[in-house]
C-alpha cells in the first residue's frame, strides 16, 4: 500500500515535455480532421452554377469554369445546406459507440484508423461530387462518422496524459487544432481553387492526412508508462498525479446517475447551444461574405479564416487563463467554467446579431465576424472541459454523449440556415443570426443555473468488498 506521506514527484518541466508535444500532436490531428471538413464550405463558392464569380475576370473566369478539371454544379441553397450538414450524420451514429469502446480498446488504433479513413474519403469527394449530390453526401457521412471518432476518443487520452492542474492548458491546445484547422484551409483554399481548381483541395488534405496518421502511430502510446521516449520524471508525475482517477476507469457506466445528473444535462444543453451557433460562423461565413462583401474566391477565403485564427488564440488562452485561476486560487473550477462559458456564449451572440445591421460595410462586417468567431472559444476553458471536472473515470463516454448532442445541433443549424437562405434570402442572415442569439442565450441561463464542477457522488471511487 502507497504511504500517506509519500510526497509526489516534483512536477516535470512544461517546456518540451512529451505530454505538452503530445497535446501538440493531437492538435496536428485535429487541424487536418478539421481542413478535409471544413473546406467544402469555401469550394462550396466556386462548385455551385455560378458563371460569373465576383472580382475575377471575365477571361479567367470563363477559363476556370470551362477547365474540366473545375467542374460545376447545379445544387440549390437547401441542397447545399444538406451537403455542408451531412458531416454530421456520421458524428451523431458514432458519438456513443466511440465514448464506449475508447475506453476498452487501444485509442492509438482507434484513431490512427479513424485518420486514415478520413483522409480517404477526402481523396473520394471529387470523384463524388461529379458522380451526383447523393454519393457526396454518402462520403461526408462515412468521413464524418471517422472525424467523429477522431474527435471524441482523443478526450480518453486526457484521462491518462493530462495532470488535473494542466487540464485546461493541455485540452486547449489539443482542441485549439478545431479552431486552426479552418484558418488554414480557408487562406489556402482559395489560393488552390484559383491556381489548380477546387479538387486538389480535398486531395491535398487527403494526403497529409494519410502522412500524418503513420506519424500518430509512431508516436503515441496509450499509457504513459509504457511509452519509451518520455522522461522517469515526468513519466512519475503524471501517474501519480492521475493515480486516483485512473485505476478504476474500467468500472460499469453508472449510465442511470448520468441521465439523471443536472450537471450532464447542463454540459449537454451547453455543448449544443456551442455547437449550433460555431456551425453557423464555420460553414456559412464564406457564403456570407460572398453575398455581403461580393469579394472573389482567394479574397473570401484569407476574410473567412481571420475568425478562425483568432478563435485559436483565444481558445489557448482560455484555457491557459483558467489554470492560471484554479493554480492560485482566485476563483473555484465552478466559477471559472461558468464565467468562460459565459463569455463563449453571450459575447458571439451579440457580435453576431449586429452583423445583418452592418451593411456593406467592410471593416465593420470583418471585424465582427472575428470577434464573433474568436469569443466562442472561450466555451474550451468552460462547458467543452467541464465533464473532466465532474467524472474524470468516466470523461471519454461522458464527451461522447453530449458532443452527440452537440452535433444534433450543428446539424439542425446548418440544414435551416440552407432552408432560411433558400426561402427568405432578403431577411435571412437577420433571422438565422436571432436564432442562433436565442439558442446561446436560453443554453447559458440553464447552464448557470444547475452547472457544477464537483466530482458527481455515482463518479467517485467505489470500494468492493467482494472475496
């Protein structure tokens, strides 16, 4: 038996320590997860039947339309809304199964596999897209059904890499790769889109997904213990540090308790009021600016990924801001999840609802848009963490089912923004951004009111006393 007295390890250094590289790593992950999903929302632009894209010339207009290698199609705005949507069906079929078998099966083998198929499918939606609208849609559910699983059994990791008092740094730079990797499709989207046509967008993606997954599978390891590059020091402080948590990650889902447990309902009903309104500013806000600004295709893409960019700082910043509270004791876990969520709810609702208001206006529209997109990833120091604060054992599952939840909302958002801009394009974007403000608003009330950060009493240990 470990002696009460025994002091822990000194904490290992946070530069270049394997756990921080680790984080880094997963953020690699999830920025290339996030440009094979995010940038058909930009050559969404120039597939459609448009034969006249603003700011280009007629000349290269034409040449780009007529190329074979830059095909077109016919897709109305409620069909795009049901190809941009799609993602998602895959998301809400594999949430539950993922949160379950991540904790029983190699997470290195679950996510490795999920890459690569996802980086597959990628190099498939060209050939897709030209075949017809239903065997794309088909692809993006297959690929997001992978980038689900991706997504969600990455969180089992933190269980095991990631000390309580580093929880918010090391989370946030994992999942800040969410918020880069549409930075950086959108500026080089529309670079490709111009200079090699909008399929070599999904085959570049699709190849550094295939390279990134053997990097994965070189050097990850699902248990610090036995991964041969880490340090004996570090290597002790994170078990130790874990080692309450962690030795009983393989007990029953207590799944009763959490469908009953207030503040699950709360996490859930927050992550699905952040992930209608981050769907939103993520799919729609290149269509938005084409139809407010009428800039061309490399113009909207570097203007659509400034939100993004900033949304990635911010969100580092969360969730380095909000150890920083726990580490000195300015404020309780409770206090700082709900003031971050708070902030990553009510500050995008009110930019975004001043956006129809702004009119043509370039720099107001611009720099509401980024403020918009950059508060919401304050949510990662907030509601998007809070599950590892009430049942640690259990986080993996936890995550799965309320980013399921979560995602059914993305999914409605996106589908009837495509039906609101196909029915009412004159009041469209006022209505669709009234909604999303609504959504934050009645999520963040009920958040604050029954939210905790407590470890939930069906979550802590529980001793046998079975022979």
């Amino acid at each position: 038996m470990q002696m009460d007295n025994q002091l822990p390890p000194k904490k290992a250094p946070d530069f270049c320590s394997f756990r921080y590289g680790l984080s880094f790593l997963l953020h690699c992950c999830n920025v290339i997860t996030m440009a094979q999903r995010t940038c058909l929302n930009l050559t969404m632009v120039v597939m459609v039947n448009s034969t006249d894209p603003h700011g280009l010339p007629n000349t290269s207009t034409k040449k780009l339309l007529d190329n074979i290698k830059n095909p077109v199609y016919n897709w109305s705005p409620d069909i795009q809304g049901i190809i941009l949507s799609s993602i998602f069906y895959g998301f809400v079929i594999i949430q539950v199964p993922i949160g379950y078998f991540s904790r029983i099966y190699s997470v290195k083998k679950i996510i490795g596999f999920a890459l690569c198929l996802s980086s597959v499918i990628s190099l498939l939606i060209p050939p897709a897209a030209g075949i017809g609208e239903a065997w794309l849609i088909a692809c993006r559910t297959v690929q997001g059904a992978a980038q689900g699983i991706v997504g969600t059994a990455q969180f089992e990791i933190h269980v095991k890499w990631a000390p309580p008092l580093e929880r918010g740094r090391l989370t946030s730079m994992s999942t800040s790769g969410f918020l880069l990797g549409p930075f950086i499709v959108l500026v080089v989207t529309g670079v490709i889109c111009e200079s090699l046509g909008w399929p070599m967008v999904f085959y570049i993606f699709g190849a550094c997904g295939c390279a990134l997954c053997l990097l994965w599978l070189f050097l990850f390891y699902d248990d610090p213990k036995d991964h041969p590059c880490i340090s004996i020091r570090e290597k002790e402080y994170i078990t130790s540090s874990l080692v309450q948590q962690v030795s009983s990650s393989r007990q029953s889902l207590p799944i009763k308790a959490m469908l009953k447990s207030l503040p699950v309902w709360a996490i859930s009903i927050g992550t699905f009021t952040f992930f209608w309104s981050n769907n939103i500013m993520t799919a729609y806000t290149p269509i938005f600016i084409d139809s407010m600004l009428h800039v061309n295709v490399k113009e909207n893409g570097f203007l659509s990924s400034l939100p993004s960019l900033f949304a990635c700082i911010c969100g580092i910043l969360a969730g380095h801001l909000s150890d920083f509270f726990l580490v000195r004791n300015i404020l309780s876990v409770t206090v700082v999840r709900k003031l971050f969520t708070a902030a990553g709810l009510l500050l995008p609702a009110i930019f975004s609802v001043c956006l129809p208001y702004l009119g043509s206006s370039f720099y107001g529209i611009v720099i509401f848009l980024i403020l918009a997109g950059a508060t919401s990833s304050f949510s990662l120091g907030g509601v998007l963490i809070n599950a590892l604060d009430i049942a640690p054992r259990y986080f993996g599952f936890i995550k799965a089912y309320t980013t399921l939840i979560g995602m059914i909302g993305g999914l409605i958002s996106s589908t009837l923004t495509g039906l609101i801009l196909k029915q009412d394009p004159e009041s469209a974007w006022f209505k669709t951004f009234i909604i999303m403000a609504a959504i934050n608003v009645t999520g963040l009330i009920f958040y604050l009111i029954v939210g905790e950060a407590e470890i939930q009493d069906w979550a802590k240990e529980k001793q046998h006393t079975r022979l």
